[in-house]
C-alpha cells in the first residue's frame, strides 16, 4: 500500500522508528525534516509517501517541492548525500521505486549511493513511465574514520610527515599565546551566541567566497540555527573550538548519535591560514572523541584534501534523477540539458 500523508499526520516515534538503529542516521529523523522543511519549503508544498501502514510504515519518502515551472522535488534528508530514502525491510524497496515513479513529477534523489537497491528498482519501475538518470560522481562522498583505541592519540596513527607538522604548527601557535580547545554541549539558550562565533569563523574563510558559507545562505543558516537549537534540547550537540588567548580559529559543529559523531560544519580563520588551525583543531577533537568511547566520525560532504588527511573511506555515489512521461518530465529534461549546455561552454571558454 502507497499513500501520501501530511507530516503533521506522522508523529515522532512512528517517523524515527522506520529505519532499524544499525543504520539510522539522523538525516532519517523527523527532526531533521521538520528543520528543512521550515527553513527551505512551504510544508504545503512538501509530500511524505508512505509505503504500508501509517501506523507502522515500511518506508517514507519525504519530498520538497522546488520553486520553477518543472514541479521539481528533492528528497529531504540526503542534503548532503550519501543518505539513503528510510525503509524498514528491503521487500520495501520496489514500492518505493513505484511511489517515485508514480508521483508523477521529476524528482532528484541527491547525490544517492550508487550500492543502493533502490537504484535498480527504479530502473525497473521507470520501464515505460520515466526516464531514470543516474550521473556518477567524480570522487567518494559521506567520507567516515572508524575510532578504536589506537586514535586516543591520532598522531600515531597517521602520515609520519602530516604528524610532524602537526607538532610544529601546534608548538608555534603556542609561542603566540595560550592555545586550547573547548568541546562545548550547549544549552537551548546558548546556542544562538555560540552559532554566531561559529558562522563568522566560517565566513572568514573560502567558502563565503564560494558561496557556500552560512552567513552567505540565510535559508541554510535558519535550519541550522532550528536543527542545533534542537540537538541542544537532545544533549546531542556537540561545539569545537581551537582558541588563542580567547579567539576562536578554528570550529566545528556536530551531533553525536547512534555512538557516532556526525560533523555538520568546519570552519577557521584564515588570517592564521599558515598554522593550519582547522588540522589543529580536528586532531584534537578526533582524540577527545576517541577517548570519550566514540566509535566513528562522518563527515559528510565531499571526500576533499581536508578530510583525506584522516581517512580515504567513503560512499560512492551518483546524482540519481527522475524524469516522468508526461509534460512536467519534459520541460524538466529540457531545463536540465539548456543548463548543462551553459556550464560545458564556460568550462570551454576557459
């Protein structure tokens, strides 16, 4: 049985209860969905397909609706890909290949993990009602770094030169003043204060020149502002600060959950570029977290320079799109290829 449902319909337990606890993310939550859909999405505009019973579901499907005449919808939980649609039991994979399909708008899965079931079942489904696109990505995502004993002190776990580094970088900002590092599980009251150190940090760096920054993205800023707001009702925040003499350079926003630590954003100061206070920062925090028992880190995102000086673990991916036989399907795929013509020619021209 498929049916779409309001999300006020589904409550917490029955929503978070879907995905079995071995593979539950908080991307799985309602939580985080009801975050997203507040910050980027008028809920009116928002569908959740439920496959079997809406007391005890098989799967949800949550979807945005996106501005534009195509009828676009995002799957809400894979923001940063390498999540996948929560299901309970495998058998409820082909139902949701036809739910997608059925809607009867494109869809775009995000960057999906190309291992999934779900992405041949669409393939199937898809057979004389859509067309299913699937673009590999150029490099893992979702990068992760398993934590034993031995990462109690992370420098004899990594590159000899990368731990040397390490040790002279750390000792020089130390002749610059008193340096420490504060993990911080702040209260609902705190957070606004402490997000704000964080965001200008993070401003301060690359990513406002990109445009990817939070302060650059207010839509992007209010989830995070809702969603920490509510972890720090939880206990589940988690804040990282690399501080001298009682400025911030480098930070890190996270949750714990499921014995995991979840990194959301980094950030440092790049006026103290040359100390590498963001390398600074993460090897402490991967060593306060392997001491408090933690079992693994995600980092979420892309496998980047940064993340490849811990580990070269990651979730291979595509960006899985659906395009249905009818008018919405069409001017969607038009769209996409105009603006995939635009971007080919800019990489020519330079």
């Amino acid at each position: 049985m498929i049916h779409q449902a309001g999300f006020a319909e589904l409550d917490q337990a029955t929503w978070d209860s879907v995905v079995p606890r071995s593979r539950r993310a908080p991307m799985h939550l309602r939580d985080w969905a009801k975050a997203s859909l507040d910050s980027y999405s008028d809920r009116a505009n928002a569908r959740v397909l439920v496959v079997g019973a809406a007391s005890a579901p098989d799967a949800l499907i949550p979807l945005m609706r996106r501005p534009g005449p195509e009828g676009w919808f995002s799957l809400v939980g894979n923001e940063g890909g390498g999540v996948e649609v929560p299901y309970r039991t495998p058998e409820a994979v082909p139902l949701i290949a036809r739910a997608l399909v059925g809607l009867g708008h494109p869809v775009t899965l995000g960057d999906y993990p190309i291992h999934s079931p779900l992405v041949a079942a669409l393939r199937d489904a898809a057979r004389g009602r859509a067309f299913v696109v699937t673009q590999p990505l150029d490099g893992p995502i979702k990068p992760w770094l398993d934590l034993d004993d031995t990462w109690r002190e992370p420098l004899g776990c990594i590159k000899k030169k990368l731990a040397q580094s390490i040790r002279r970088r750390h000792r020089r900002l130390e002749e610059l003043g008193e340096l420490e590092v504060v993990f911080l599980t702040p209260t609902p009251e705190e957070v606004d204060q402490l997000l704000d150190t964080a965001l200008a940090l993070e401003a301060s760096g690359w990513k406002a020149k990109a445009g990817i920054a939070l302060a650059t993205d207010p839509k992007q800023a209010q989830f995070y502002r809702a969603y920490c707001t509510r972890l720090s009702e939880l206990g589940r925040l988690h804040l990282t600060f690399l501080k001298l003499d009682g400025r911030p350079l480098a930070m890190s926003v996270g949750e714990l959950y499921g014995g995991t630590y979840w990194a959301h954003k980094t950030g440092y100061d790049e006026a103290y570029a040359k100390f590498a206070p963001g390398i600074l920062k993460q090897y402490r925090l991967v060593k306060h977290l392997a001491e408090s028992g933690v079992q693994r880190i995600d980092f979420q995102g892309r496998l980047d320079d940064f993340k490849r000086t811990w580990t070269d673990h990651g979730v291979q991916a595509a960006k899985v799109r659906i395009y249905p036989f009818n008018a919405r399907g069409v001017l969607a795929m038009a769209c996409d290829t105009v603006r995939q013509a635009r971007r080919t020619r800019i990489t020519f021209s330079r």
